[in-house]
C-alpha cells in the first residue's frame, strides 16, 4: 500500500488547472495548423492564424487561452493500492481547484445554484469523475470546459432499430446547428451505449482524444470521417466565416448497453478544448 498525501493531489490539481488554461494540447495545435493549411477561404485562414497567434501569446506571456477558463472537470483514476493520508480527499481536490482560479488568476464561473445564481467565487466545486484502476499511481486529467461549446452539446435516447446513418446524421445536425456560437473549428466528442448519464460522460472522454489520430476501430472510424464531412460541407468555417474546415475531429467512443436501448450523446468542443495528464 503506497501512502499518499492529500496536499500533493492539491497541490497537482493546482498546477494542472493553471497549466491547461495558459497552454493547449499539441496535438489541438497541430490539427488547427493543418485545418489552416487545408482551408481555402482567406477570411478562415486568418481567423485560424489569429487562433495560433493568440496561443503563442498566451504561452509566452502566462496567460490563458480564452476569457471563458472553464468549470473544472477532472478525471481521476485512482490505483488500488493508493492511500490518501493527512487529510479528507474531497476537500484537497477543491482546494486545488480553488487555488488554481485565485492564484492563477483564471475566471471563476461557477454559481452555487443553478436557478438562484451566486459565483461561489473560487471555481469549486469541480465536475469529479473517479474510478478505481489497479497499481499503486494517480492519474490525473485536469479539463477545464468552456461553456460556449458545452452549451451546443446534446444527448438523443434513441431506438435500438436506429440505423449508423440516423445516427451519423444526429451528430452532423448537432454540430451545423450550433453554427458559430462554439467557436469553430471546433471537437465533437461522441458517446454511444451506456446509458443516459454514461453515453454523456464518454462524450466528454472523447474530446480527449488527440484529433491527429484516428479511431483504432475501422467501423468507427468511418463514422467519424463521414460525420466529419458532412460538418464541413456545411461550409460554416473557422468562427462562422463560411469556410471548409469547420471540425479538427470526431471521436467516438462506444459502451456496452441494454438490449432495449441505443443512447448517443453529443459534446461539443471549441478549438481551445483545454486538458492535461499528471501522474502522481
């Protein structure tokens, strides 16, 4: 059994939170440079410099990437043999994402209630996903979500009689319709089975996926590359300009489900879709 601190996570959680909003993952940096390569609109191409640009910027001068820093979602895989020790789990995973937005001087977004509105003014609490591996290390997925893409999101409970095309098409309706309100070129994460809550929580997982790879599943693969066409004949572009390449990616991720059921869930990722990995 391997004793763990409660301040290290903290103090990790802290670290990832700051981190993940002033930088981008490189694989979303070089799938924005490669959609700026592919477009053939001058207005897009430059929306989608202005994109690079305000990146290098953001990197060199400590800054974040966007004005929206996110609500805080973590993906924690805990190992078996971790013991926390020295204090209450709960409570050094919030500190964390508190000290992150107040001392890394991130906007705090989040509001107490949902109907009566109050900033908690720190951030907390974060979206907390953990699960149970084997060994004895912690991985740590800090993703802060920006709501101009979340809100696009959507989730269908449909038919197990649903064909691949329906399904294709829900998703590809999903991201038209969203126009440019999430800032393309934009991530489309993608959960199939499950059920309702789950399909959601794997259409999150999916933004996750580095965009320069493909799905190591053929059939689903050629899901994702129809969606993706069928995105970009659209012809919204980056920021809504009316260019070709308004998707960096479509990942899907599938799960087993219920014999009377076919859950899909769309999430929608904006061209800032910010996360990073630590191991503790």
């Amino acid at each position: 059994m391997r004793e763990l601190p409660v301040s290290n996570l903290t103090e990790a959680i802290r670290n990832a939170f700051i981190e993940a909003n002033y930088t981008l993952p490189e694989g979303i940096r070089r799938a924005v440079i490669r959609a700026k390569d592919r477009e053939t609109s001058p207005v897009c191409q430059a929306a989608l410099q202005s994109n690079i640009d305000n990146w290098e910027t953001a990197y060199r001068e400590s800054l974040p990437v966007c004005q929206d820093t996110g609500i805080a979602v973590l993906f924690l895989e805990i190992g078996q043999d971790v013991h926390f020790v020295n204090g209450d789990f709960r409570e050094a995973v919030e500190e964390g994402v508190r000290r992150a937005y107040t001392e890394g001087y991130l906007r705090c977004s989040v509001v107490q209630d949902p109907l009566r509105r109050k900033n908690t003014g720190d951030n907390t609490p974060p979206i907390l996903h953990v699960t149970i591996t084997a060994g004895d290390r912690v991985r740590i997925i800090a993703a802060p979500k920006g709501f101009g893409s979340e809100n696009m999101s959507a989730l269908r409970m449909f038919t197990p009689a649903a064909t691949k095309e329906e399904i294709e098409d829900f998703v590809a309706e999903t991201a038209i319709r969203a126009g440019s309100n999430p800032c393309p070129p934009i991530l489309v994460g993608v959960g199939i089975g499950g059920d309702f809550e789950y399909c959601a929580c794997l259409a999150k997982k999916a933004l996750l996926r580095d965009p320069m790879t493909d799905n190591s599943d053929p059939f689903y693969r050629e899901m994702e590359q129809t969606i993706t066409q069928k995105i970009n004949a659209a012809g919204i572009g980056a920021q809504g300009f009316g260019g070709t390449q308004t998707v960096l990616g479509v990942h899907i991720e599938p799960f087993p489900t219920h014999i009377a059921g076919l859950p899909v869930a769309v999430n929608i990722g904006c061209h800032a879709t910010r996360h990073i990995t630590v191991i503790l």
